[in-house]
C-alpha cells in the first residue's frame, strides 16, 4: 500500500494546494477500523471504500489503496479551517534562550523582555526578535525575556526566564 506523509498545504483566496511525498509503507494493524463507506453510487460494481484507523485515513480498491497519515491529514485541515486546531503551546523555554513551540499551525513569534516580573512587569517587544532564538546581545543580564506565539488558533506566552 502507499502513503501520502510529510504534506505541505498552502492556500490562496478559496483553493488549497497539497503536496506531499508517496512511498510504500506497510501500515501497523490498527487498533480499531471503521469502513465510512463502500460503494460508489456512480458504479455500483466498483467496489471502493475508505476507513480509518489510528493511523491513516485510508482509501481502498481491488487489495490497492493509499494512506494518508492522520496527522497530515490534520495539518490539512487546520490550515482550511484554523478553528479545528489548538493554540500554540510553548513546551520549553531554557536559559540558551530557545524557545520550542507546539502548534499545527505555523506560528508568529515575538519576543518580550521586563525589568520585574508579576504586577511590576511592564513587557515590551524586542525589536526583530521573530524565531524560536534569542539573540542574548539584544537583552541585558538580569532582564527576564518570554516568547509569544500566535497564530489564527489563537496565542500563548512561555513562562519567562531571567537572561544570565
């Protein structure tokens, strides 16, 4: 069987462009396998049907078919509809002043720095500082600095940490 994985998705007023890599790949068993369809009305005597497992969307014929990973097909449909996805979630922020997000989105990133934290915090936006790293001669040791990622799905802000 084939695979559809490692999809790219971009899109322009109304239409979705996606491409991806095909290879053969042998699918795990899956856990559990639900047909959603069987039969093209079209041609009744064509047998075709798609299921789903853990795995893969998949869509079958004659012993053939294709996969589509669940989680491309995912990214699919957080692109179209951002609304079917979550929030960016910051999952690390350490003293190399990197930041790694979660996010099916890809999201925008700026950084923030502060004198004080709590009710003295007074952040402000560090200018050019767009990517997952700090650049540590842009803050002075002893400032705290924190990341916010946001995209469509909404946004979110790492805990901060002190520059050394």
């Amino acid at each position: 069987m084939k695979r559809i994985f490692n999809t790219q998705c971009t899109v322009t007023g109304n239409k979705v462009t996606i491409t991806g890599d095909i290879e053969d790949y042998k699918f795990e068993q899956p856990v559990q396998m639900v047909t959603v369809g069987f039969l093209n009305p079209a041609n009744m005597q064509w047998p075709r049907h798609c299921q789903l497992s853990h795995e893969a969307f998949f869509v079958k014929a004659f012993g053939n078919g294709v996969g589509i990973m669940l989680d491309d097909l995912v990214a699919i449909a957080a692109l179209v509809e951002p609304k079917t996805t979550f929030p960016p979630k910051p999952s690390k922020l350490d003293n190399t002043l990197t930041v790694q997000i979660d996010s099916e989105l890809n999201p925008d990133l700026r950084w923030e720095v502060s004198d004080a934290l709590g009710d003295k915090a007074d952040w402000k936006v560090i200018a050019g500082a767009t990517t997952n790293v700090l650049d540590k001669t842009k803050v002075e040791a002893g400032k705290f600095v924190r990341c916010v990622a946001s995209s469509e799905a909404g946004e979110a802000t790492t805990n901060p940490v002190m520059v050394a």
